[in-house]
C-alpha cells in the first residue's frame, strides 16, 4: 500500500513539474512576442519620420527647380522689356516723344567739334543706314563748312564732313524769332500724320523749319518761315 501511494505521489509531480515547464515556455514566447511587437511599434513612427523628410526633401528640390525656372523667366521677361524701351522707336512720332540728347544740346557738341563757328542748320530724322536717330548739325567755321552728326540717344559724334566754303549763312536760333513748337503748330495746319523728322536751317538768306510728316505712307513737307510766319506744302 506505502508503494503504490508512493507511486501515485510521484506520477503527480511528474505531471506538475511538466505543466510548470510548459507555463514557463509559453511565458517566455509571449515576452518575446510581446518584445518584437514593441520593437516594431517603436521602430515605426521612426521609419514614418524617415519617410516624411524624405517627401519634404522632394518637394523642396521641387520648389527650388520651379522657383529656378521662375527666376529665368523673369529676367527673360526684364531682359525683353528693358531691350524694347530703349531710345525712340524708328516709327517714334517727334510731336509727341523726344530723344535723350536735346537739340541745344547737339548745337553744343558740333560746335565744340568744330572749334566753335556759326551753326546754320540742324536736323532730326532716323538714319536707316546705323537704324539710329541722329541730328545733322552744320557749322561754318572760317571757310571749312563742317556737317556733324550725332546720336540722338547717347549724344557721341558719329560723323563729321568737312568742304571749303564762302558762304556767309546767318545763324540759327531755336527761340528766336520763333520756337519749335509755335513753328510745329503752324505746321500741322496744313499737314497731317506722324512727325518723322524736321530741321531748322537758314538758306538764301531766309531761315525757315521744315517739318516732314508721315499720313499713312503719304510724305507730306511743311516748311515755315520763322520771320513772315508763312507756311508752305511740298508734297
């Protein structure tokens, strides 16, 4: 009896020694679940953060190649229009705009190119040859007749003329006896369209303005004579 009871005692501890030592293994696979649960939890707003600098890293190449391309087009853009605002146009009307170097101005220069002298004549027209406005001053100094032009935006000599000379030319004034624009009004009496050139000059003992204008593709001359006011057509 002792060693069967003896028996029985034992076949139960067998039992629960082997139940502890499944309780154990599945305790420590849980842990370890648990653990590399944890371990992907943690890793993940790491590996989120990653990938969200690297789409912010994306999108601001992208800004900057777009800011790039704006930056070329505008300074095409200012490159254009600071090309087509230069200086008058070739079709610019003299009624309305002016060139950068004021007659006075030009007189001065030629003068001083040709050692001082009497200017008779000055003259405004866009020379097709340099595609340039320029003025053609004249200046008698002694016996040498000089013929200076001048750019009309930057105010350089661009030619000078010189031929021998007996004349005595009376000088011109461009306020005295008449202005250029009191002349012009006279002027647009009797002619029409855009003023595309004009010149003040004394010849034959009479000094007169001679203004040309454009009326769609039709030349029309004015010329009035700064003494008598008269105004005469030539078209």
């Amino acid at each position: 009896m002792k060693t069967q009871r003896w028996a029985t005692r034992a076949a139960a501890g067998t039992m629960i020694f082997a139940f502890a030592l499944t309780g154990c293994s599945s305790g420590d696979s849980g842990d370890g679940q648990a653990s590399e649960t944890e371990g992907k939890t943690s890793e993940s707003p790491e590996a989120q953060n990653d990938s969200d600098d690297d789409e912010s890293d994306d999108a601001e190449a992208g800004d900057d190649d777009a800011g790039s391309d704006s930056g070329a087009e505008d300074t095409k853009s200012q490159g254009s229009t600071t090309t087509s605002s230069s200086g008058l146009a070739a079709d610019a009307d003299l009624s309305r705009e002016s060139p950068s170097v004021a007659p006075e101005d030009a007189i001065a220069t030629a003068k001083k190119e040709a050692k001082d002298g009497t200017v008779h004549g000055i003259e405004l027209d866009f020379d097709e040859r340099d595609k340039a406005w320029q003025y053609e001053v004249k200046v008698i100094a002694g016996s040498t007749d000089f013929d200076i032009e001048i750019d009309a935006e930057t105010g350089e000599v661009v030619d000078t003329e010189k031929d021998s000379s007996d004349d005595k030319e009376q000088a011109i004034d461009l306020n005295d006896p008449m202005t250029f624009d009191e002349a012009l009004k006279l002027a647009q009496g009797k002619g029409s369209g855009r003023l595309d050139g004009w010149k003040l000059e004394s010849d034959d003992n009479r000094i007169e303005y001679q203004f040309d204008f454009d009326d769609k593709g039709e030349e029309i001359e004015v010329s009035v004579d700064v003494e008598s006011k008269k105004v005469t057509v030539d078209d």
